[in-house]
C-alpha cells in the first residue's frame, strides 16, 4: 500500500499560505505550481550538469549526486561472505540464471541523488528523508548512458 506524500512544495494548503501572507501579490494556482516546479527543474538540471551541490532554499539544505564505489561483497551479521552486485532482472529471466549488474559503462561506480542534511537549518532534520521522483532519478540515469564522461564530474 502506498503511503501519502506527507509535504509538497506545491500543494494547494502552501498556495493558500502563500496567498494570505502576501495579498499583495496576486497569482493564480496553476501559476504558482509553475514556477515552483520550474524551479525545481532547473535547479536538478543545474545539478545534473555541473555535478555541483546546490543549496535550496529557506534553508532545506544542499542536494548532490554521490558517486560510490560498489563493493563486490560484504559480511553479514552471521559471518558469511554474501554478493553485493545488484540483479540484472531483464538479463536473469532471458537466461535462466542470476546476472549481475557490473556498471561497466560508469567503471563500476553507482550514483545517486543525495541530501545533505546537516546543511538543513531546521530543527529535526534527522526524522526527515529524501526520495528523488521518479523523472529526476531516470534523468540521472539517461544522463550517464547517454556520456559516460559525465561519471567523471561527480565528486566521491
């Protein structure tokens, strides 16, 4: 079962916020969730790109890709040596067996978005957490198949 979205930055509750602590500005809705979500775009493009942290605003803290090497295996509670690599699903059902995911395009690194929450300045921030939609995590991806040079401008 799904969980509800607890916060959006475009929600018609913030529209409303917004609206009665400025009445001076007049906007319309659909206007206000345009700009924040061209907002939000440009700023995960500016990222995507550059390879840059960008800081959000009203102090939310900074966003970054974090490029990490992949270890082939690790040691679990029990002692035993198990397989870290993460399952080729398309590829194990083609032929029968378990194949793995090498990254050999990205040199073995994996990538993903990252919040740095102790730049947040509220208070809490740890009970907080940060998935990625899905169109900005499948941008970073098309962006690495699409030139694997850009693997070279994130930071570790």
């Amino acid at each position: 079962m799904r969980v509800k979205v607890q916060y959006r930055s475009a929600s018609l509750e913030n529209y409303k916020k917004f609206t009665a602590s400025r009445p001076h500005i007049k906007i319309s809705y659909e206007d206000f969730c345009k700009i924040v979500y061209d907002y939000s775009y440009l700023l995960r493009d500016y990222i995507l790109h550059t390879g840059d942290q960008a800081k959000m605003m009203w102090g939310m803290g900074d966003f970054t890709i974090q490029k990490r090497k992949r270890k082939k295996t690790f040691i679990d509670n029990l002692g035993k040596e198990r397989n870290n690599l993460a399952i080729d699903w398309k590829e194990t059902r083609k032929e029968g067996k378990r194949v793995y995911n090498f990254n050999f395009h990205t040199d073995g690194y994996g990538f993903r978005w990252k919040w740095i929450r102790k730049s947040a300045l509220f208070h809490q921030s740890s009970i907080w957490s940060f998935k990625p939609s899905r169109l900005t995590s499948r941008s970073l991806s098309a962006q690495l198949l699409k030139d694997p040079l850009y693997s070279q401008i994130y930071q570790e």
